[in-house]
C-alpha cells in the first residue's frame, strides 16, 4: 500500500501516467521522460488486464478493465 494515495502501489503504476519530473540546473534526467508509461498504456487500452505479481513468496493478482482497477 502507499501510504500518499492510500491504493496498492501496483495500481497506482498501471493507472496513471507519470507526467515527468522536476529539473533542476546541473541536474542529469533521463530524455524522453516516458520511461514507465508503456504499461499504464497498454492497460487503458485493453478491454481487460491482468496482472500476477509475486512477492514475499505469494502470488498476488489484479484485474483492470479500461484503465481502471477492477476493484475500482
């Protein structure tokens, strides 16, 4: 869970797109700024997503339909 949005962070990363970060002068940042993006993508445009995760040794499962968590 994070704490900030109170969501899995899973959900959090296949629902929203980031939108870059600040720079600052002097500052190395990656260029293109859309490292990241492909899944959130790929799930709002998919009728239906599934996603297996293992961690800690369980296996954990979200479905999102449309870009949306079907928990939503």
């Amino acid at each position: 869970m994070m704490a900030k949005h109170k969501k899995p962070a899973l959900e959090i990363i296949l629902t929203t797109a980031p939108l870059g970060r600040e720079v600052r002068p002097g500052q190395l940042h990656p260029l293109g700024r859309l490292h990241g993006v492909g899944s959130s993508v790929v799930n709002a445009l998919s009728s239906e997503m599934i996603v297996q995760v293992r961690r800690d040794s369980a296996w954990h499962e979200m479905r999102f339909s449309r870009g949306w968590s079907a928990r939503s």
